[in-house]
C-alpha cells in the first residue's frame, strides 16, 4: 500500500513539474551535461524572478541539484527530462 501511495506521489510530482513550460525547459536545458544557471539564463533568455522561481522548486522537489557550480539533473529529472 505504501509503494502504491509512494508511485502516485511521484507521479503527481512528474505530472506538476511537466505542466510548466519554463521548467521544462530548464530540465532540457540543463540535459545530461549539466550547466551554469547564468548558461541557462542566458539560453532561455529567463528573468532573474522566473530562473529563481522554477529553479528552486525543480530544486525542492529533488529533479535538480547543484554539483561544482553547474547545476545537474537528479535520477528524477532525468526522467523528466525523458517526459518532455
């Protein structure tokens, strides 16, 4: 029963983070390779409000983490980034 409870939490977490058109682009620009946030402000040619806003929520909800500067996809946000 908890597995089930645990699938559609994620599921739910997957659908939510999908339905942003900004965060998907965050996760497809991020990719395999990982970026800078200033790369991806750059790219995506995002204010500072709507960067920080979408980021610390892919952050907070474990789809993005920051490793050694750039910022990386988790195990998660791979798989977001195979949705979108």
């Amino acid at each position: 029963m908890a597995e089930k409870v645990r699938d559609r939490e994620h599921h739910e977490k997957l659908f939510k983070a999908s339905m942003s058109p900004v965060r998907r682009d965050i996760v497809r620009a991020i990719g395999v390779q990982g970026k800078t946030v200033e790369e991806i402000k750059k790219e995506l040619n995002l204010t500072d409000f709507q960067l920080k806003f979408n980021l610390d929520w892919l952050i907070k909800e474990g789809f993005v983490k920051e490793e050694g500067g750039k910022l990386r996809l988790t195990e998660e946000g791979v798989e977001l980034l195979d949705v979108s």
